[in-house]
C-alpha cells in the first residue's frame, strides 16, 4: 500500500515513500511529470484512507505527514529546477507546480510554500529569459547594416511604422523613395522588446496575483531587459571591431529613437494589465536613462575616432556622410567628424 498507516509517536515515521525526481529530470517535462503524478496519487490514497476508515489515519498525522513532504519537494524542486536553462521548460515546470497545487489543495492540503516557491522559480524563469534574449539582441545587431531604412512604397513605409512607433510630419511629406533615419536593428529590437513582455506575462498566468501585481513584475522584469540585456549588448557592439565611425553616429540615431519608444512601452504594459500609470507603486521604465549613459558612451568613442588614426591614415571626417536627426525631435545637421557634434546630438 502506498499509505503510511503508522500510528503517531511524537515524531512522523521515517515512512515517506516519496519518489526521487531523477539527476536528469529537470532536463525534460515528462520527468516532473511523473515526479508529481506519484506524489498527487500517494495523497490522495492517504485522504482516502482517512475518509474510508475509522481510527486507521488523524488529520494530525497525514497534515504532519504533508507537510514533512512538502519541505522535501520544494528542496527538490528548487535544486533541479536551478539547471534548466531553457524558459519553455520552466513555464512547462510552472505549469505543472499549479495543477500539482491546485490538485491537492482540492484535498485540504495547504499549498502556500508551493506558491511561495513559485515567486522564486520566476525569478529563475527571467534570468532564462534574458539570456535568451541577449542572443537575440546579439544577432539583430550583427545583421544590420547600420544605414538609414530605405521605403520604396507607401506599403513599405506602413510596414515600419505598424512595427515601430515613428511619426515625423517632415518626412511624411516627402515623396517616395524615401529614408527613415534609423536603421533596420530599431524596429526589431522594438518587437523583440514587446515579445519579451508577452513571454515574462505567461508566467503569471494562473498564479492568483492581483493585476497590479503582475504590472509591476512586468515593468521591472522590462527595466531588466533594457538596463541589463540590451545595454550590454550595445556596450559590446560599439567595441566591434567593424564598428566605425559612421556606424556610431548611426548608432546613437538608432539608441535615440529607442529611448523615445520607451513611453510607448510603458503604453503596451497598461494595455495588458489595465493598471493606471498614474498609480502611487506603479514602477516606471527607466530604460530612457540607461539609453542617455549610453550615448555619453558613444560621445567618449566618439572622440577617440576624431583623435586617433586608422590603419596608418588619418580619418578623413569630410568623407563621412552628414546624419540630419528627425525634425520630430530636433533639427541640427550632425557632422560625426566633430566632437561637439556628438556632444550637441547628445544633449
């Protein structure tokens, strides 16, 4: 019998029948999966005992009993859950914790330390999730080819702007063939942004939190992406060795135009959650400022082009094109030869 029917001493029997969760489960969803159709069918064997029988179980023993259970499967859990790296496998994890939970506490078994141990596994769950995303942002960057987006067509220009939230009244009035000032990296780094959200979202589905809550996890698991992630890999990008001087004005156009969807971002988060922004302990993205130190960054680089020499030749500024910012935010033509034209484009 898969019941412990021993009576109750001071101290629960070392008789819990419990099944290991083998070294490569965490490896695999069906591993868990049998991991916890094993326990779910101990207990409910012990609650039907306790309910069929008269003196065989107490609720003291089987709640004694549980709860000795409980702290082992949530040591385990925490242990093997910590080697998976890849978030499709956390969020199956997550999902089988909550039907395991739920499950059980149908039964009158209290479940609050399998939540609890949840919070700690989406915390895990994000950290995948950046990692996941740096690769991304990695291969976006590589791809580009650091030149202002050409639009053929009228079509071509509605396909950005329904990716990336541009508007600029001057270059609306131009006739086609046409540019946009940033490159093709900025949109994409926008949509990838917004999938980031939706995939840290499915991890609060079904966790019995408040909207406001998960709100707020959503903002500051985005701070993350945006403080973290994606300005590291800028960092990182702006020490390529291809990098030159024309691809770093480019840069700065394209971290510029990022910053200033920042508010849009904000938008996409209240569209989900419907928690007002007006709200006393609504996080805010602080990506706008992270952005800034970059481009200060990218002005300290800057200079070290105008001061330095390239292969045995000076750099010949004159030769770079002239990079005019969108007339949406300001209109000073920036020459990326001088110094206080970085400066001046920055401020």
């Amino acid at each position: 019998s898969l019941c412990c029917p021993f009576p109750m001493s001071g101290s629960v029997p070392v008789c819990l029948c419990l099944f290991p969760l083998s070294s490569s489960s965490h490896e695999t969803v069906e591993g868990y999966r049998r991991y916890f159709n094993q326990i779910v069918g101990f207990f409910l064997v012990e609650d039907h005992v306790l309910h069929s029988t008269q003196g065989l179980l107490t609720r003291a023993f089987t709640d004694e009993l549980w709860n000795m259970a409980l702290s082992k499967i949530t040591a385990v859990l925490r242990t093997h859950s910590s080697y998976c790296s890849d978030p499709d496998l956390v969020l199956e994890l997550k999902n089988l914790i909550v039907i395991f939970a739920d499950t059980l506490q149908g039964y009158g078994y209290p479940v609050n330390r399998l939540f609890d141990l949840l919070f700690e596994i989406r915390d895990q769950y994000n950290e995948t999730l950046l990692k996941k995303w740096a690769l991304v942002f990695r291969e976006i960057f590589e791809l580009d080819n650091y030149s202002p987006i050409p639009v053929e067509t009228e079509e071509e220009y509605k396909s950005v702007v329904s990716r990336f939230p541009f508007h600029d009244a001057e270059i609306e009035k131009q006739d086609f063939p046409k540019k946009l000032p940033m490159s093709q990296s900025v949109p994409q780094i926008y949509v990838q942004v917004k999938e980031f959200i939706y995939a840290s979202l499915k991890f609060s589905e079904s966790l019995h939190r408040s909207w406001t809550e998960i709100d707020d996890m959503l903002r500051k698991s985005t701070n993350l992406l945006l403080t973290r992630t994606l300005s590291g890999c800028l960092q990182n990008l702006i020490k390529k060795p291809h990098i030159g001087l024309t691809e770093l004005v480019q840069i700065i156009i394209n971290t510029t135009h990022l910053e200033q969807a920042c508010k849009y971002l904000e938008d996409f988060i209240t569209n989900i959650t419907n928690v007002s922004p007006e709200t006393v302990h609504t996080t805010r993205l602080y990506g706008l400022s992270t952005f800034k130190v970059f481009l200060f960054t990218c002005v300290a680089a800057g200079s070290e082009y105008a001061c330095c020499w390239n292969k045995g030749t000076v750099i010949n500024f004159t030769e770079l094109p002239v990079l005019q910012r969108s007339s949406s935010t300001c209109t000073d033509v920036v020459l990326p030869g001088s110094y206080l034209a970085f400066s001046s484009f920055c401020q």
